[in-house]
C-alpha cells in the first residue's frame, strides 16, 4: 500500500520561504517511504501583489482547494497597505475553506527564554473561532474622511458557528489528561454575544460531564496568563479574543518564533492550513536568523491533521529536544532545520 | 481664601468599602487645611440591587452630577446575572458623564511581585476611549437560544469620539520627557475603524511634530508589553482593546492591586470619576486582606484631576515609599492605609 499528501505550499514573503524550506526539508525527513509527498507551490503575497495587484485570483482558490493541505510561511510587507493581503489573501483562505477551528497549542519548553522560565509547566491549546466574531468583514464607514465619519464593525455570531467550535474545543479537552476547558469572552459587556457563547457553552457541556469548565472575561484571561498560565488546558474563544490571547501565549511561552498554527475544517470538506503564527519579519529576512521551530511544530499540526500521529509526536519530540540542547552559540535557520531533519 | 471639594463616594460591594474607607483617609490626611471635604455616599451596586432591584436611578443620577469627582470602590458579586451591574450602573455613569477618556497609568515599582520584576523602568499609560468602540451596546440577537440564533455587536467609532481622545493623548505625550505615542487597533482586520483612527491619529500628529508616534496591532503590542514595556510612553486605543491591554498592564506591573484609574471628563461638563482597576474580590471581602494601594493611586489621579497637582504627588510618592519598604509581614487594608496616611 502506497499513499500520497498532496501538500500546496505558499512561502510568501520575508522570512516565509526560508521557514517554509525548513519545515518541508522536515516533512521530506519525517514521512514513512511509503508516504509520496507532492508539492505545489502557490506564489501569493505581497511580492505577487507588488507586481500583480492580485491577492488570490479564483483560479488559484479552486486550485488550492484540490490539495490534501496548505503550508503557509508568513504574509505580508511594508509597502503594502495595512488590510489589503489579510482580507484579501490570509482570511480570505479562511473563510472559503471554512477554517472554523483555529489552532493554537502553547508550551513552555524548559530552555525557552520567557519572563516566565522556570514556572511550572504549561501546556495549553487555544482553539479560537475562526469565521465569524468581528472578523467577518461587516460594518462601513459613513461620511468618511470628514468630521462627521462614522464607522462600524459588526461582530456577527451565530449559534451555528459557536456551536461548532465549541464542540470542538470539548472534544479536545476530553481527549486531553486534565480535561479542563475555560471559555474566554467578555460577556458583562458584549451581552448579546456573550450570552449566545455562554448558553451554547453550558449547554454542549451537558455532554462532557467529565471536562471541568470555566469562564473568564478576556482582560481578567490576560492576567492569569502571565500569574497563572498553568491553569490553562483547553481555551475556547471569539476570533478577535483568540488573535490576541494566542500572541499573548506566544509571548510568555518563548516568543513567536515557536508558536505554531492550524486552520482546521474538521469536516475535512476542504483543505485545513498550517502556519507560524509570526510575520514575515522583512527586517530580518535573508539574514538566516528566522527561527523555524514554528513552522516545523505547525508541519506537526499538520501531520496530526492527516491522522499521521506517530510522525506528528516524532516532529515535536525533535523540536523538544533541540530546544533543551539550544546553547548560547546562534545557529542559522538553514543548520536549525538540518538539526531537527536528523533529529525526526 | 477657602476650597471645598464636593465629592460622591461609591463604596459598592465585597472590598469596595474596605478600600474605599482607606482611598478617604489618605485623602483627608493630604489635603491642605484651607480646603474642605464634603463627602456624599451613595448606595449602589450588588447590595441595592439585590435589595431594591435598582441599578442607578435617574434621581441618584441626577445627584452625582452635583459633585466635583466621584470615587468608587468596586462593584459586583456572582450573585447578580453578567452585565446588569456593568452596563446598568458602571457603563451608564461613564455614558452619561462622558467618560471618554479613560486614564491607566502603569509603573512598575522596584519592589513590586511580578514575572518582570527587575526591569528596566516601566512607566507609561494608557488612554483608553471611554464612551464608544464595542462599549456603545449597540448589537442585538435574533431567534435568541435557538439553533438559528444570530447574535451581533456593533463597535460604533465616530471622527468626533476619536478626535477628541486622540487629542487629549497627545497633549498627555507633549507634557511627558519622552514625548512617545502609540496608537493601538487592529487595523488590517477592522479596516473601517481601524482607518478611522489611523486617519485622524496621523492628521492630528501634525500638529505635535515634537512627538514621537508608533502604531501597533492589538495582538502584537501584547508581546511587547511581556518583551519589551520601556518601549511604551503614552499609549490610546479602543475601549475594549484598553480594557485587554490594561488588565494586563496591571499583572506586569506588580498586579491588579496596584492598578488605578480615572474616568475623566476633561471638559468638566460631568464630573470624573476615580477607580481601582481590580473587582469586588468577594473572596477575601472582610478579611483585611484588600490591598488599598490602587484605590490611593486613583486619589492621587483624583487629586490631579482637580488641579492639586502637589497633593497628587505627595500620594504617589508615598505609595512608592511604602512598596519600596514593604517586607514580607503581611499588613492589614487598614495597616496599609494608616501607613500611606501619614507618608503624605
Ligand atoms: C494577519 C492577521 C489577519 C492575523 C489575524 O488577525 O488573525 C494574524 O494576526 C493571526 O493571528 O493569524
Ligand atoms: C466591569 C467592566 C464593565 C469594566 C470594563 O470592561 O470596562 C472593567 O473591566 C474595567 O476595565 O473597568
């Protein structure tokens, strides 16, 4: 028996297709010989738009949509103006493919360099909402430009949608040895929002008597992330909250250079997307100092996706163990990568 | 010549009293023989609610319009439903009184607890936008609990909302050595609000060409509040964006009970009102275990506020005397606040 991923793969821009190179140079390590691994590569971004105008012409959405999964590097540079590649590109991928399950694991390595080095350990998944909540685009601007402007963004939330996210982050919890799922929203202000994620929440967990739950307003979250991240097992929460929360995490678990992410469709009806959570650090692209990790553990969620969970563990487990015998000496993201393709 | 100040005091519920009692005495105790303090209190909060069903009548409105400056302790226990209290009384005073810049200043005291702790000198404060943004209750649902449910909220932004707070930080930042301002949205997602502030952030910047102005991403700056806060001088943003950034502001700095407020009107159409950050923590109401330092740092706002500039200092440099000898013997709510009453 013989199988085969057919991965698309958009590096991007910046350190994008140096991360990205790193991340398949692992995967090409990792899968099993009888695993064939075709790639396509898109070349979308700012680079593409720069000489295009085009972010993600439908030719290419319908022949993304033929892939087994995405690997995406980082998005994005200066001169483009602020909202045209994330609307244009990254969300729209999002929502076409309905990405509605955003997956976001945290952990503290021992060697990370965090404020918070040494703490007990931590070891949470954010799985934030991914289509819906003030990501989706609604809202206007009226008089704009004048001293009269008004504009509006509209945080639009259906029981459809929270419910299926929410199901989700129960299922995860449950699979998980501590069992514990804390909603994160900010109900005493956004009632009616609030409440739609609230009731769904209580009510799904009539299902899972065996997850503890909780609930936290999003800034009181904030806080326990840095006094009490272990606390955290399974997040559950709104697309903006999860923007935030998730490079918060980032923050206190060893910076965004090891943060990993997923853009689930758990139906499997199209193709889920693999990221860093990181830019595409223009300032520091070419130079070789772009850290991998994020996009090796993100290739990790992707493994785990296509049900390859030996390959997925072996993935972290190299990326753990690199990280312990990290020393002072800085390696390039070319020798980071070799390092964790032996490894696997 | 004689003054008076005519000031409304709203204890509320759990440690807000506590607090509250010791926030007074300090106040007393700082402020100039030639001026005279007439305190009302008003009864409001859980308590009243549970009682009488009342949140905040037109009538005890009406009356706290009366005062100079309004100091409230806090508000809340798990008894009364997410957002009556909130929006029936807490958000409804900073609506009608035009709160619409919300002042969080945030320093970190040498000997403060905190996963910082050590740190270059942190010292920076947020502007929040008071009266507008995802505050305003606009939102509605549709087919409420059931499967078909559509749940909205409206963040409302005006060129009049913005201008105003926009302006009011960068004379904030004009008055300060560092002269730095940051402007905080997530404007490659909420393209029409996000614009709308950009905008008006950038015209009137001209007119303070002796401030330095950075514009970062809501989930970006929450890195760099763990990685780097000495990078941050005066920082405006949303209303919600504020209320996530100075919670954790608040947990960096020396936590929650340090952490001060001030809801002003600085137009002195209505009178501002002055709160610690923290909650009623009805866990520890009773047992002197409240640390009063936050609602003493919001006096020394209050003061300021009124134009008793010196008085104001004299606060702030005795709470800072007081965390700079503080041992490890804990003190009481009321230890804590005779010692602050007689370092001013
Ligand atoms: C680039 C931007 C659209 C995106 C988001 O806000 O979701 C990013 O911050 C992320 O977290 O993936
Ligand atoms: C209690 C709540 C309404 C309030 C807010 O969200 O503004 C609080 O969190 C604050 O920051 O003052």
């Amino acid at each position: 028996m013989s199988r085969s991923i057919r991965l698309a793969v958009i590096p991007g821009d910046g350190i994008g297709p140096e991360v990205v190179a790193q991340g398949l140079k692992v995967l090409s390590a990792v899968l099993p010989s009888d695993t064939k691994l075709e790639t396509q590569e898109y070349d979308l971004g700012a680079r593409r738009w720069h000489a295009t105008g085009e972010t993600l012409p439908d030719a290419e959405l319908e022949s993304l949509k033929q892939h087994d999964a995405i690997l995406l590097g980082a998005i994005g540079d200066p001169g483009v103006p602020s909202g045209v590649l994330e609307r244009g590109l990254l969300l729209k991928l999002r929502f076409a493919f309905d990405h509605y399950v955003n997956l976001r694991p945290s952990r503290l390595h021992p060697t990370a360099e965090t404020p918070l080095a040494g703490r007990p350990d931590i070891d949470f998944v954010v799985v934030r909402e991914g289509t819906e909540g003030p990501y989706t685009g609604n809202g206007g601007s009226l008089r704009t430009g004048t001293p009269a402007e008004v504009a509006t963004e509209v945080s639009v939330n259906t029981a459809y949608g929270v419910e299926r996210v929410v199901r989700d982050a129960y299922e995860r919890a449950q699979a998980r040895p501590r069992k514990k799922l804390t909603l994160v929203h900010k109900n005493n202000v956004l009632v009616y929002a609030g409440h739609l994620w609230k009731n769904i929440f209580d009510r799904v967990g009539r299902e899972y008597p065996e997850v503890t739950t909780d609930y936290l307003h999003v800034d009181a979250a904030t806080i326990f992330f840095v006094t009490q991240p272990e606390r955290f097992d399974v997040i559950v929460t709104d697309n903006l909250f999860g923007d935030i929360l998730t490079d918060l995490a980032a923050a206190i678990t060893g910076g965004i250079g090891l943060a990993a992410s997923g853009n689930v469709n758990p139906s499997g009806a199209f193709p889920s997307m693999f990221e860093p959570v990181h830019g595409s650090a223009p300032d520091i692209a070419g130079t070789g100092k772009a850290d991998p990790t994020a996009t090796v553990l993100s290739v990790a969620l992707l493994l785990r996706h296509l049900g390859l969970d030996a390959e997925a563990d072996r993935v972290e487990a190299a990326v753990a163990e690199d990280l312990a015998g990290r020393g002072s000496a800085p390696r390039t993201t070319d020798e980071i990568g070799d390092a964790l393709a032996v490894l696997v």
